[in-house]
C-alpha cells in the first residue's frame, strides 16, 4: 500500500469519527434527512407535474 494511501485512508477515518462523535453532529444528521426529504419532495412534486402535463396534453385532443 502506498503511503499516499494509507495517509488518505487515515484522513477518512478522522473526518468520519469527527462527523459521528463530533460537535454538530447532531446538526449534521438532522441536516442530512432534511435534505433527504426535500429531494423525495422534489422529485415526487416533478413527477406529478410532468404527468399532469403530459394528461392536459393527451385530453386536450
């Protein structure tokens, strides 16, 4: 293993020790299934518009 590697590796384990255990994480998860649920949001309120459009369209034959 080059030493770059395993420095990188070493790096890793830190910041995910630090995201875990450190000051904020709470924050930092509540942020992320925040996050998690405006994308769902997002992507379900697109959805729903693309198939309404694509309804409007078909019917207005």
């Amino acid at each position: 293993m080059d030493i770059k590697e395993e420095f990188d590796a070493r790096i890793q384990r830190l910041e995910s020790f630090i995201e875990d255990k450190g000051l904020g994480s709470k924050q930092l998860k509540k942020a992320k299934r925040i996050q998690k649920k405006v994308n769902a949001t997002i992507f379900l309120g697109g959805l729903i518009t693309v198939a309404g459009i694509a309804i409007w369209a078909l019917s207005k034959d």
